[in-house]
C-alpha cells in the first residue's frame, strides 16, 4: 500500500483552492471551507477528498495517528486544530 496522503487511486488532492491554503494553520473556517469543497479526511496534514466509500478507505489505513475526518475536527477548538501538522 502506498502512503496515505498520496494519489494511489484512493484518494486525490484537488488544486482547487489547496495550493492557496498550503501553511494555513487549520480552524473550524477553513475545514468548513475544505468539507465544501468536497474534502472528507485529512492525512498527515494534508486534506484529502476520497475517490472510494469513506470506509473502505478506513479499512486500508494502517496508522491512524495522523489521519482525521474533517466532520469529527468541526467538534475540537480552534486551539487543539493548531496541534495538527501542516504538510508544505
């Protein structure tokens, strides 16, 4: 399995506005922003939109250390976002 984060027929980054966000810290905003324009995970800091069902990603994934679902960081603070890793 190639790593997660990466195109591998799973998932895919989309350059929509991603490249404008890239070094933003995240906050509630801007993973609004991400779950609007179709993102569903993020992935070693990088936020990911999914080419396959949700959980059949999840069933793939070996490390969960640092693999989030946007949807569940609309619940954590601005505060404890800023702990999550930015990939450049």
């Amino acid at each position: 399995m190639q790593p997660l984060g990466k195109t591998n027929g799973l998932a895919r980054r989309s350059p929509n506005k991603l490249e404008d966000m890239q070094g933003e810290t995240f906050t509630k905003k801007l993973i609004i922003e991400l779950i609007e324009q179709g993102y569903k995970v993020v992935v070693n800091g990088v936020p990911t939109k999914l080419d396959i069902d949700l959980w059949d990603y999840i069933d793939k994934i070996e490390d969960f250390s640092r693999f989030h679902l946007l949807e569940d960081l609309l619940q954590w603070s601005d505060r404890d976002l800023t702990l999550i890793d930015r990939a450049a």
